[in-house]
C-alpha cells in the first residue's frame, strides 16, 4: 500500500485574501517593461511615463537547422561514455519560457537502457526516470538579444524541454539548459556575475547551505531576469560527471508574493570542471502544505512579509524530499547523470 505523503503545516498569511488586482498589476508592469524593451531595441522613443527598464523576460520561440553546440573556440565532440552515474553529495544543511532557437528535433531522446531513459544532444546528454517525464524535446537555442527581441541576452546554447512532466505549472516549463561559460559571461555582465557567485560558492563547498529569506544574500541563478529570489530551502551540493553544481527550492517575483505551488520549482545551478559550461534546470514541484495557486493564500502584506517568509523557509526545511512531487531524490539522480562530452 502506497504511504500517503506528510502534510507539512506551512504558514498561511491572514491579513486579506488575495489581491488580484495587484497580483495583476506586477505582471502588467512586466509586460510593459518587454514593450519598452522592443521599443529601446528599435531605436524608437519610449513613452513618457514608460520606464526604461534594464532586464526583461525572454521572447517567443522560432525553429530551424540543427547544429551541436560548443564554447568559443571548441570543437564538436563526441559524449564518450556518456552515462556515468549520478554522484549526488551529502545533503548540505537541513533541509524559461522561450527563446529562438534554431532546433534539433531529430536529437536522440527517449533511448533506454539498465539504468533508464536517455536524453542527448550532442555533446550532452543524461538520464531521467519515466516517472518524471513521458519524453524530452532537445534543442539548440539560437543567441537572442535584445535586438533581436525584448530580453536578457543569452549565447547559443542546449536546451531540453521536459514532455509530460509529472507536474503541470503556469509559470515554469520544465527545462534544463546547458551554456558556454564564455560566451554567457561576453552576452551579458548580469549572469558573469551569477557565474562568479557559483564558481565561489564551489570553490568554498560549505557543509551547510541554510534556507534564507534574504534577499540580499540568492544562491546563483540563470537565466537571468527581472524577477529576484524570494528565498531559497533545501540547498544541496550535487556533482555530476566533470561537474558540480548547487540544488534548491526557491521561488522568485517582482516582489512579495505568496509562496503557491504554482510558483516554486526545484532548480539546479551547475559548472564543469573544466569552468566551459554553465547547466541550468527549473523543474517546477508540488510541496505538501503549500497552497496551490493565489487563489488559495492570503496576501503578502508588507506588514507581516518578513514573519511570513521566514516561516515557509522554516517549513520548507523541515520537508521530506520524498514527500515532494516529483521526489526530490529523483531530480537530483536526473541532474547527477548530465555528462557534457568535449
């Protein structure tokens, strides 16, 4: 008999219900950052009254010719063995969306063998359980900018969407994305500076990464946009084959907010060893206790914001991974086996 999962009592806000309104009016104001963006980009005025905003969400998606991606200065090369696997760390402590992409759709995705399914786009590939995902979509992004459309410039770059993903979400596609470290770092000084934040926080390797509500102090993220992390839980050092990175749950908004399950995601931050690739998973999850959408929690009140928060940090860390969907086990497994051939 299946053991039914641990409710954890999360913090509910008790000022007022939702305010929808508002809720609204923070991704209007998104909406017309994109347009003053586009405007920016094409040499127009922008409007008065219109702010003239520095980082913006990404644009739609277009397709064409696929081609295997490599750092600047690289060559194509083959995944070798490319199933070594997972080497998850100790647990440390207690406890996108669309680009252009020139695509690949013919990547080897789906194949199987002892160990599970196996997704790869030259030269990156790695495993995931069916109980996860039913499939993966593999393809090259094409490098945007804001020239191009309205968004944080991002280099050509893997991308593997996640199809028929155990959770469905407004707000987050499933998606792990592979980048050259040098090409990023030349498109845009925002994420160099997530890249140097991972690289030391690699190179310290603390025991224990605590659960924080400061938004001062993220852990690493990318890709880059307006939003900031409202908190961080659950952080774990996990390392791959020739790599490392840093797990955790988070969510992140324009400002204070309710933490939904439609909002909050598992995401992975990684580096190669060799400092040439960037790995970026957002998986989104369902954490018992937390209210599934807006709809279903109160409203974040400046004036009990900082109680509120630090309470769902709280209660996040003390969640079972097991308890999450998808299994927080499982996902450090999926980002374990990533192999980056050179």
């Amino acid at each position: 008999m299946a053991m039914a999962h641990r409710n954890i009592p999360i913090p509910r806000l008790a000022h007022r219900r939702p305010d929808a309104a508002a809720r609204r009016g923070r991704r209007l104001a998104m909406v017309a950052t994109v347009l003053a963006v586009a405007l920016m980009a094409t040499g127009c005025e922008v409007p008065e009254g219109m702010d003239r905003p520095g980082e913006v969400p990404r644009g739609a998606r277009t397709t064409a010719s696929p081609a295997p991606m490599v750092p600047d200065g690289g060559t194509p090369a083959a995944t070798g063995d490319a199933q070594a696997a997972p080497r998850p760390t100790a647990r440390a402590g207690s406890p996108t969306a669309a680009a252009r992409s020139s695509t690949a759709r013919d990547a080897v995705a789906g194949n199987r063998d002892d160990r599970g399914l196996i997704a790869t786009l030259d030269p990156v590939s790695f495993r995931y359980d069916p109980a996860v995902a039913a499939s993966v979509d593999a393809e090259t992004v094409e490098a945007q900018s804001p020239r191009d459309e309205p968004g944080e410039p991002t280099p050509r770059h893997i991308r593997f969407t996640l199809d028929g993903y155990v959770v469905r979400s407004p707000r987050h596609a499933p998606v792990i994305a592979v980048y050259g470290v040098d090409a990023y770092e030349a498109a845009s000084p925002q994420a160099g500076r997530q890249i140097a934040a991972l690289r030391a926080l690699l190179a310290d390797r603390p025991a224990t990464i605590r659960g924080a509500a400061d938004a001062s102090n993220p852990l690493p993220f990318l890709p880059y946009g307006p939003s900031a992390e409202l908190f961080h839980a659950q952080a774990v050092l996990v390392e791959f084959a020739g790599g490392a990175g840093v797990r955790y749950i988070a969510q992140r908004d324009l400002g204070t907010a309710p933490v939904t399950n439609a909002d909050v995601f598992y995401t992975f931050q990684g580096l190669t060893d060799d400092g040439a690739f960037y790995i970026s998973a957002v998986l989104p999850i369902a954490v018992p206790g937390l209210p599934d959408d807006d709809a279903a929690a109160g409203e974040a009140a400046e004036d009990g914001w900082d109680a509120y928060i630090a309470g769902v940090v709280d209660a996040l860390e003390a969640v079972d991974g097991a308890d999450v969907t998808p299994p927080l086990a499982k996902l450090d497994a999926m980002v374990g086996s990533i192999v980056v051939g050179r």
